[in-house]
C-alpha cells in the first residue's frame, strides 16, 4: 500500500492501476515431500491504498512464499487480467518495466507461443506474453535459461522492427520453493532491484530495533527499492544479474550481460 503510494525509485512514483498478490499454501507437514500445492491469486483493479479487502486478507493469509505487485499501466488497459502476478501451474511470475513499441512486436511475440499454452493468455499485456514465451523456452525445466531465451527472442523481434533497445525492467519467477529476480535491459540501466540483507545480520547491526525480532531466521524479501532508509538493510542487486533466493539464502549469477 504505501509502494503504490510512494515508488521514489520507479519510473512512476504512484501506481494505482491495480495490484496483485499470489501466494503459496502453507505445506502439509505430514507430507514434506510434496510438490509446492497451486498458489493463489487476488488482484484488482482498486489502488492498492483504496482497496478494504487487502487489508482484512493480509492480516489473515499466511505463506512462506508470496509476490506482490503494484502497477501503474503503460498502455494496455486497466483491468482485472492485467495485474500481476501470472501464474502457470505452480509458477508465479511478475515484471516490473515494458517491452519497447509492444504493439509492434505484439503479434511476432505471439505467435512465438506454443499453440497449447496460448489460450492460457487472459490479458493484453507485454509482461504475459513475455511469460508465456519463456514458459514456451524451457522456464520450468530451466528458469534461468527459459527467461534467457525469452528475452533473446523477444530482443531479436524488436530489432527486426528497428526498435534498438526492446527490453526494459526487472523479472520476479517462482516455483514455490526458489525464487529468480531478474535485473535486465537491452539499454543497461535497468529498473531498481534489492535484496534484504541476512536476518541475523540486521539483528547485530541493529540490536534495538524491535521489529526485527518479528522475523524467522529464514525471513527475506527482494524489492524493487527499498523499504525504510535504515543503512546495509537492503543490498542492491548488480546490473545483468540473477538473484537466486531458496534454502540456503541468497546468491547472485550473471544474466545476459548486455555488454
């Protein structure tokens, strides 16, 4: 609610086009080998800030795993649909940017898609079509590599149209268990991305701060910027960069350096 208010870093400082979150069950402890259930979706086309049911489900939902997303649209309409997260089976995805002149490249980007993903496409957005492309790339047997090979594709379109520079933002994919963050565009000076330093980190570097003994020692959250002004509580995440979040913590890889 205040990022949707408040965004200093975003290319738009208010996003009150709607807002999303999807969020992963509890697991059933009695069965820990289990695949990561559906996750759930709640979007609407409300600013985050106006909408009553917000607030009395995210007093009440609990997850280990969940994406939120504020929006703030740049051309395709505002509805329903075209919040964010997307989800496949039991993936979660979200963007925060634009592929350039989408209209143009709109029709190659699509039909791109496997013909037996395609009508899972509810929405006239840049960002779902770019998932569905990589879900058609491999996403899901490879995340890195399918969102790599999506962009690639969707690079190669754009310049086929002369539009020197088609992708613009960063990438949040989960499966339920990990979580990718993408930072990347063809210009290379992308969209704004963060990482929470190691909980017990915090904890020494701010002993009297009593919210965070609030936290698990498993507790993270990756931002597009960060959430208070407190110095080392959000690491930024490099240029051409994946930043991989599961069991044991965070690591960053290269991503498509655009050099």
């Amino acid at each position: 609610m205040a990022q949707s208010l408040d965004s200093p870093l975003g290319a738009e400082t208010v996003n009150g086009d709607g807002f999303g979150l999807g969020w992963y069950p509890v697991s059933n402890p009695d069965d820990p080998g289990k695949q990561p259930p559906k996750p759930a979706l709640f979007r609407s086309m409300e600013p985050a800030w106006n909408d009553q049911n917000l607030r009395e489900i995210s007093s009440t939902i609990r997850s280990p795993l969940f994406l939120s997303h504020v929006r703030a649209a740049a051309g395709p309409p505002v509805q329903q649909t075209n919040c964010h997260p997307f989800r496949h089976a039991n993936w979660l995805f979200m963007h925060n940017g634009g592929l350039a002149d989408f209209l143009t490249v709109k029709r190659d980007l699509t039909l791109a898609v496997d013909p037996a993903l395609y009508p899972e496409i509810q929405g006239t957005t840049d960002s779902e079509v770019l998932f569905y492309l990589a879900l058609t790339l491999g996403l899901q047997d490879d995340p890195i590599a399918g969102m790599e090979a999506a962009i690639r594709e969707a690079e190669r379109i754009g310049h086929e149209h002369d539009i020197r520079f088609p992708v613009q933002g960063t990438f949040a994919v989960s499966d339920g268990i990990t979580l990718w963050a993408f930072r990347y565009s063809s210009v290379g000076r992308s969209r704004s991305l963060y990482h929470s330093a190691d909980i017990e980190t915090l904890r020494q570097m701010y002993p009297d701060a009593e919210r965070l003994r609030a936290f698990g020692r498993r507790a993270h959250v990756i931002v597009s910027e960060p959430l208070n002004d407190l110095p080392g509580m959000f690491i930024e995440v490099p240029e051409s960069t994946v930043s991989i979040l599961d069991d044991t913590g965070y690591r960053h890889e290269p991503f498509l350096d655009a050099a």
